[in-house]
C-alpha cells in the first residue's frame, strides 16, 4: 500500500503547531528577541540639573563670548606682472572689546607687519580697525572700530598681582579659525619671562594649562568670576601646538600699558636715565659679595640727575672715584640691570619711588618722581 505524502495545509498546519508550541515555552525570550527588533528610539534617561561648577563655566562663557573678537589681517602685495597692489591674507588672531568706545585689545604679533586688520564680533558682524597704538615689549596692540550707535560689551577687568597657583581659569579664542572656543584650565605657574618676536623679555607672565594654539594670541583670560585676568600670549610647544604649556600678560600690565597706547599712542616707560653694564658690575662687585648696579653715568635732566645719583669718576691720573650702587628699588633687591629694568616697568611716569643705593660704603636712600 502506498503512503500518501501530506499535503500543503497539512504542512503549514505542523509549523504553525511547532511555532505556538516554543512561543509558550519560551515566551520571555521571544518577547525580548521581538522588543529588539523594534524600530522606536529607546526611552530617554531623565538628566536631572546641571553641576554647579558645569553652570559657572557656562555663564562665563555666556558673558565672556560678545566681549572676545576674532581678527583677520591683510597685508600688501605688488603684482610681479600687473604691478597692481593686491590684498593678501596675512593670519588671524583674538582680541577683546576694551571700552565701550570701540577699543579692541590684541597682541602685538598679531597685527605686526599687517596693512588691514578686519574686527569680527560675536554677533558675527565685521568692522575695519585702524591702529590706535602698539608696545612690541609687551606684545601688546590696541585697534579701535566704528560700531556706529551699537556699543560693543566691553570686558570686565579684574587684578593679577593677587593670582595663586591652582585658580581655575577659562580662556576663549578663535584657535586654527574656530570662532569664539572656550579652553578650561589652571594657572600653573606665575611671574614667568619669555623672550618676546623683537629680542626682548616680557616679564611676570601667567603660565596655564588652558589649551591655547595658534589663533588664541590676543584672547582673553578669565577668572571663575568672569573677569580678564590675562591676555593669551604664547604657547611653549616642540610641535608649534598645545603642549600644555601657555602664558598670558598678565591684566595688571595690560592695565597699566592699553591707556597709555590709547591716549599717546605708546608706551611711556620710566626710565632712570643711567648707564650700567652687569659685566662691569660683577667685576667691581665680585669681591664684596654685593649684588647691585654700578652707575657709570647719568643723563642730565634726567631720573637719576633729579634724584642725585652719582656717576663713576676717572680722575686725569687715572684714579676711579666708584659711582653709586643701586641695591633696591622701593625696598624690592635690584641684582642685575634686567631686575632694575622689570621693577621700572610695573610703575609709571611720575610715580614716586625709593632709591636705595652703597654710596661710600653707607647706604643712602633717595626718593623723587620718574622721568620718561
């Protein structure tokens, strides 16, 4: 007798069977297989609030953001084949609306050789600056733009003699051309010298971890209450990027220097009006275990000639009559020209100073104003 082969709905019925039978005994892990192959977004869990440390950083970056500007600048180019001039891009920088008068504080390098500078706000609105006035020796610049009724937000100010290692700190900046970037960090170190692009040494400057990279220079520096403490000035870096190493001029400078390029398109350094050669110094000195600057000669009308400072001598026989030795400067040691050099620049013209000076063996004190 032959089998008869089942047919279709035979068949269909047995797996419809099968598939109920392993639904009921493993219905968990079906339901679970089936939840997985489903299209909806997973459900959202609830974030709760903010930091508090996350809310202070964003509100100095909210108030910080319209003071800080990012700077294109243009230099001059004369055409080989046409003889036309022609505008080339030259870099970008930061910088920071100053006043309320249209003043925007940059670093010196940023704007150095270049024809135009070109303001752009946070708003994203751009301005053609005019340089106001600039100090190579602390890489500092001020261009001012024209904003018209609109008055730019400038940025609050506070103080850097006070800084302490370990202060949080928030640096904004248009690194590599991103506009308006927040850095976060801590001041790692203070009262550092670099040598500035000129050959000189800008002092007392504030080394952070804040990223800051090419495109940083002239940004502000803040506090964690919002107030510039500083102006991002370089970066120490093998590779030309950040390293972990940066330094700011420090506001207390910048606060003393800005209104001195603002009214006289310079800065007015005090200055004593004398010669000195550490060399010298140390020959004379050497012996004595002083430490101190050796005046060779001072300038008539000038610091020094007000105060009575005494210049070396060397008589007709050949004999040396040793000038005064400047040990201090408003109780503050002077061992080398560079010192004395960096404590004149922290004051001002017109300020009243302390001398004190080895005169003879005795220590004299002479007091008076600065002189330019």
């Amino acid at each position: 007798m032959q089998g008869s082969q089942p047919s279709d709905r035979a068949k269909a019925l047995f797996w419809v069977v099968i598939v109920v039978a392993l639904g009921m005994a493993f219905r968990p892990e079906i339901q679970s297989w089936l939840v997985t192959l489903s299209a909806d977004p997973r459900a959202v869990t609830p974030r709760g609030d903010l930091a508090a440390d996350e809310k202070a950083t964003i509100e100095i970056f909210k108030r910080g953001k319209p003071a800080t500007v990012y700077i294109t600048t243009v230099r001059h180019v004369r055409s080989f084949w046409s003889r036309n001039i022609l505008r080339v891009p030259e870099g970008t920088g930061s910088g920071f609306i100053w006043d309320a008068d249209g003043h925007v504080v940059t670093n010196y390098h940023v704007i150095k050789g270049a024809a135009e500078a070109q303001v752009r706000l946070s708003n994203q609105r751009s301005f053609p600056a005019r340089l106001v006035g600039a100090s190579p020796e602390h890489d500092l610049a001020v261009l001012r733009i024209d904003t018209g009724l609109t008055r730019p937000t400038p940025v609050p100010i506070g103080t850097s003699h006070d800084l302490q290692v370990g202060q949080k700190v928030f640096a904004i900046g248009n690194p590599f051309g991103l506009d308006h970037t927040l850095t976060t960090g801590v001041i790692s170190a203070l009262d550092r010298s670099i040598d500035n692009e000129d050959g000189g040494v800008i002092d007392h400057l504030i080394q952070t971890d804040a990223a800051i990279n090419p495109g940083n220079s002239g940004g502000p520096l803040f506090d964690s209450a919002g107030r510039l403490i500083g102006i991002n000035t370089a970066i120490y870096s093998p590779s030309g990027a950040y390293a972990g190493i940066g330094f700011s001029v420090p506001v207390d400078t910048v606060n003393r220097v800005v209104p001195q390029l603002i009214a006289h398109g310079r800065y007015q350094r005090p200055s004593l009006g004398i010669s000195a050669n550490d060399d010298i110094s140390q020959q004379i000195l050497g012996e004595s275990g002083v430490k101190g600057v050796v005046v060779l000669d001072v300038a008539n009308g000038s610091t020094a000639h007000a105060l009575g400072l005494r210049a070396t001598e060397i008589s007709r026989g050949g004999g040396v009559r040793l000038g005064d030795v400047i040990v201090a400067l408003d109780g503050e040691p002077v061992p080398d020209v560079a010192a004395l050099q960096s404590l004149l620049d922290e004051r001002r013209v017109g300020q009243e100073v302390a001398l004190s000076v080895l005169r003879d063996g005795a220590r004299v004190t002479l007091k008076g104003a600065l002189r330019q």
